[in-house]
C-alpha cells in the first residue's frame, strides 16, 4: 500500500513535477500561442483565390452573359429588320395569257400572249420596321432588363455561399490543427506521468494496478492522436479543394484577428437582411419578370402594324420592268385564337402571384436564420468566457492533483481524471474559440453581408 504520509519527491522522479517542466507543458495551452505555420494566408487571400476558380461563380457569370444577350435580342425587336433574298424558279410550262384577238382573213394571229418565262431567278432586298405592338417590345425589354438584375442576384448568392464555405474550411484547417496540437500534449503528458509512476513502482510507493491503468490512458490517447491526425489531413484536403489546390497541398491559414466590433440588436440586423439578402431580391425579380411575360401576352392581342420595303430583280425577258420597288403598311389583328393569349398572359400572372407568396415565405425563413445566426454568437461568445476561466482552473486543479500524488496525499486515479478534465477543458475552450467566428460568418451571411 502507497503511504499517505507527504513525503518529498522520490530521486529520480520524473521532471514532470519540476515547475520548468510543469510551465513549458501549461505554457501552449493558451490559444493564442502561435502554430509553427509557413507563409500564413488570411481569409481574404483565400476568398481571392477561390472566387477566381470556383466553377459556381463561373457558372454564374455564364448565366449572366446569356441574360445580357437576351436583353440585347429584346432590344433589337425595336430596330429595322432587312432580310436578302434569292429563288431560282421552274415551272412546269410557260405561263401565257389568252389574248381573244379576232380573227383577220387570211392573218394568222396568236391567241396567247406569253407572261413569263419556263425558268427565272428572282433577287429580293426587303426591310421592316414595327410600328406599334401594344407594349409587347417594351414588355420584353423589361422582362429581360430584370433577367439581369437576378443574374446579378443569382451571382451574389453563389458568391456569398462560396465565401462561407471557404470560411467553414479556412476555421477548420485552424481546429483540426489545434486539436492535434492538444492530443500531442496529453499524450506527452500521460507518457510522462507513465515515467513517473514506473519509478514509484520500481521503488515499491505504488502499486502495479498504477501501471496498468496509465498504459490503458495512453493507448487511448494515442488514438485521439491518430484521429486528430486524420482530421487535420482531411480538412486541409477540404480546403485546398475549395481553391483547387491538390488535395495534398500546404494549408497554412493564418489565425482570424479578433473581432472588437459590438453586436448590432436584433431589428437592425433583420432590417438589413431583408434590404441585402440576394435570395429575397431574386425572388422579387422573378415576380416582376413574370408581370412583363404577363404583359407580353395581353399585347399579342392588341393590333400589330409595321411597315415594310422591297426591292424586287426577277430575270424574266417578257417582264417591261424587270426591277419593282414596293413599300407597305401592313395592321395584324388576331380577332380568335381559342383563348390561347388570354390563358398564358393567365399563367404568367399566376406565377407572378407564386413568386410574391414564396417571398413573403422565404422573408420569414431569413428573418429566422438571422435569430439563429444571432443567438449562435451570443452562446459562443458566452461559451468562450466560461471555458477560459474553466480552463486556467482545470490547470490548477491538474497542479495540485499532481503535487498530492507526488507527496503520497492522492491517488493515480485522481490524476488521471484531472489530465482528462484538463484535456475536455480546453477541447471546449479551443471549439468555443473557433465557434464565435464560424458563427460570426454566418451571421454576416445570413444578413447578406459576407
């Protein structure tokens, strides 16, 4: 049986519980120590380089482009149209008119007169110009002007979804590398408390059950390590494949600065999500689009007049005037067409009305996911205040715990559970730290401001 009385520390104790050792163990506890890190990139450099490769945003400014084009197209239905022409025509006998001369003794006169050749080429020039159409042009131009306002929308969204999900990976490259960096601590720690409690054994202070219980503590902590391990690989492999780096790659990211700026109140920020948010903006797009295709529809009803020109060539030898030039006005009412305008000017509308619905839902979901986002950094923040005081006690709890069991006046147990208390301890305090930026991000995007 260990003495219980306080006796020195045995010769040939283990460093451990010498105050250098004990203050170079504690000293990397704190989050703010520095990582042995290459060139440190910032956020901002890592959103740099991922929106210039994403294919979201890629993908974006294809659809921006198309809706630029047909924008362009609508505004071209305003414009003069001028079309060239050419036939080559064959018949199958030459068209001639019965003339009805009558007839003079001993004069044979023809009966037919020929009009055209069997075979003829005929060249056109012709142009048209719509005069009125009932709004439908102007409706098109509108409906495509706002397809480029939600272009833009839709390119903001997929940006701002970029961001955040570079900023998740960019803070768990961070985690990973700290977790690992604790679980090479208390595996240190515990292989030196496993020195110290073999030279107690070999001196008879402590039983072998001390041992065996220390062996089983640091096989567990070694495969926290190994995990640990695999999660800082695998979220640098995350990272570097949202910059389209090999997956391979030196992730470095420098620690974030801390955030001194006070949190705005609640009705500020669901104010400005509702002026900010693409999602809400593409929808009200949408919804305006929609009363323009609306309207494009009620004007194919009304009457369409243009006015045309042609210049007319027809290689025909019984024509006087080969070449003929026509101008005309042309009005184009459709009177019945079974209701087929007035049903998709309907549908249009329709869809208009789902749109607006849809905003009003999805105002209410943003206004949500702001509250959420909102309480998220209050908890985290809270969480982190609490973790660092618990943390500097669980390291003075582990001090003491050892200087007992040093003295004969505590158990192996009890310093095991302290090392673990320790370890859980700043596990929080590492997740509280990274948790009140992760869900700062996620405020700024939920406002619509990453």
């Amino acid at each position: 049986m260990r003495s219980s009385r306080s006796a020195p520390a045995p010769h040939g104790a283990s460093p451990l519980f010498v105050a250098p050792r004990r203050a170079l163990l504690l000293l990397p506890l704190l989050l703010g120590a520095a990582l042995p890190l290459g060139a440190a990139e910032t956020l901002a450099d890592a959103w740099r380089e991922a929106l210039a490769v994403d294919a979201r945003l890629r993908a974006a400014d294809a659809d921006t482009d198309a809706a630029r084009a047909t924008l362009e197209a609508a505004r071209g239905l305003a414009l003069p149209k001028a079309t060239a022409s050419t036939a080559y025509t064959v018949l199958s006998k030459e068209p001639a008119a019965r003339i009805g001369l009558p007839t003079l003794p001993g004069v044979a006169l023809p009966d037919q007169l020929p009009l055209s050749e069997r075979s003829y080429a005929t060249h056109a020039l012709q142009a048209s110009l719509p005069v009125y159409t009932g709004g439908r042009i102007a409706a098109a131009v509108q409906a495509a002007d706002i397809g480029v306002q939600a272009s833009a929308f839709e390119r903001r969204r997929s940006e701002q979804a970029v961001k955040l999900d570079v900023a998740e990976a960019w803070l768990g490259v961070l985690r990973s590398r700290r977790t690992l960096a604790a679980a090479e601590r208390h595996l240190a720690a515990l292989d030196a408390h496993a020195q110290d409690v073999g030279d107690l054994h070999r001196q008879g202070v402590v039983p072998r059950n001390d041992v065996l219980s220390v062996a089983v503590a640091r096989a567990d902590a070694r495969q926290q390590l190994t995990r640990a391990r695999h999660g800082a690989d695998l979220a640098s492999a995350a990272y570097n494949r949202l910059l389209r780096r090999p997956l391979d790659a030196t992730a470095d990211p420098a620690e974030p600065p801390a955030d001194d700026t006070g949190r705005d109140d609640f009705p500020t920020l669901v104010g400005r999500a509702r002026a900010l948010r693409p999602e809400l903006a593409l929808l009200g797009a949408r919804a305006e689009a929609d009363d323009q295709e609306a309207e494009m529809e009620r004007a194919a009803r009304r009457p369409q007049v243009g006015l045309s020109a042609a210049l007319l060539h027809e290689d025909n030898r019984y024509r006087v005037s080969q070449d003929v030039a026509q101008v005309a006005i042309g009005v184009q009412w459709s009177l019945l067409d079974g209701g087929i305008q007035r049903h998709k000017a309907d549908a249009a509308a329709a869809r208009a009305r789902s749109a607006r619905e849809r905003l009003a839902d999805s105002a209410s979901l943003v206004e949500l996911e702001v509250r959420r986002e909102w309480l998220a950094v209050d908890e985290a923040s809270q969480r982190l205040a609490t973790t660092a005081a618990a943390l500097a006690q669980a390291d003075e709890n582990l001090r003491v715990t050892r200087d007992r069991y040093r003295n004969g006046l505590g158990t192996h147990t009890e310093v095991l559970d302290a090392e673990a208390l320790r370890t859980l301890t700043e596990r929080n305090h590492l997740d509280a730290h990274y948790d009140v930026h992760l869900a700062r991000f996620r405020l700024k995007k939920a406002v619509g401001e990453l």
